[in-house]
C-alpha cells in the first residue's frame, strides 16, 4: 500500500514587529539586508532577525579617572540615548547588536577620561565637562550618525578605594 500526502512545505516564518522597535535581517537568496518597520513580517526561516528598540536607553555608568594633578576621581554618568532609526543596518554592519558594550560605553569612558585630565582636581567645572562631552558626541559625525545623545549628566567626587 502506497499513501500519498500532500503538503505545503513552509519556508517563511511571520514575526511582529513592535512599533517601538526596528527589525533586520539577512535574506541569503536577494544576499541583502532587509529592515523592517513595525508591524507583521514574513521571513525566511532560515533568517535571523535583530530587533532594534527605538525607545530612549538610560545608561549608568561609574567611571575612574585621573586628572591633570594625577588625582583619581569618581564619575557617575548619567546618559541618555536613542538610535537614529536611519542608520540601523550600518549599526548593524559595523558595530552589532551589542552596540552599548561595543560603541557608547567606550566613547564615554575614553571622552569622559580625557575631559577629566584637563583639570585639577580643585578645578574641576562638573557643568563644564558635561557641555564638553555633549558637544563631542553630537559633533562626532560617525557617532552621532548612529546615536543621538539626548542628555548627560555627571556627578564627580573623590574616589575612594
């Protein structure tokens, strides 16, 4: 006895969106990345997708540093991000999906490090370093493309050991 079935062989798999977030991923067959908008996609099964939040990000961060008197100070970092929804797919490309870990946490502690080593630490202007590290992220045209820095706040104190 011989059965015969018939089916449909299912090669696309549909995912959601959210509206606060963007999606992309790499469709081997057109060898290409396709971003996706909010809403109900169907992708390839194979495909892995990334979904990016477009909503702001809040990070905190204790930095050590030195100033210009070789004194090590404390610095408590408040910032405020989000991603430039344009640039997903060369965040994607060039950084990843860990974009806080590989890109926005280093630039503030390398920014944060050399603001800080200008100064006494008598001297020290908290306001001062704060329009300084502000302007740097907005006028580094390949951070900026990527990243729009919405604020920052920082608090310096001694450090103790």
């Amino acid at each position: 006895m011989v059965l015969f079935f018939s089916c449909k062989l299912i090669s696309e798999k549909e995912i959601l969106v959210k509206p606060s977030e963007i999606g992309i991923y790499y469709d081997d067959s057109a060898e290409k990345m396709v971003i996706l908008n909010s809403g109900k996609h169907n992708i390839p099964r194979s495909a892995a997708l990334y979904n990016y939040s477009l909503e702001d990000v809040h990070v905190k961060e204790n930095i050590v540093a030195l100033t210009k008197d070789a004194k090590q100070i404390a610095c408590k970092v408040d910032y405020w991000y989000n991603l430039n929804s344009k640039a997903i797919r060369k965040l994607h490309v060039k950084v990843g999906v860990d974009f806080n870990r590989n890109l926005v946490l280093p630039k503030i502690r390398s920014i944060m490090r050399k603001s800080s080593s200008v100064y006494d630490f008598a001297d020290i202007e908290v306001a001062e370093i704060e329009k300084e590290i502000i302007s740097i992220l907005k006028n580094d045209i390949e951070f900026s493309e990527l990243i729009k820095t919405k604020s920052f706040k920082l608090k310096i104190e001694p450090y103790k050991y």
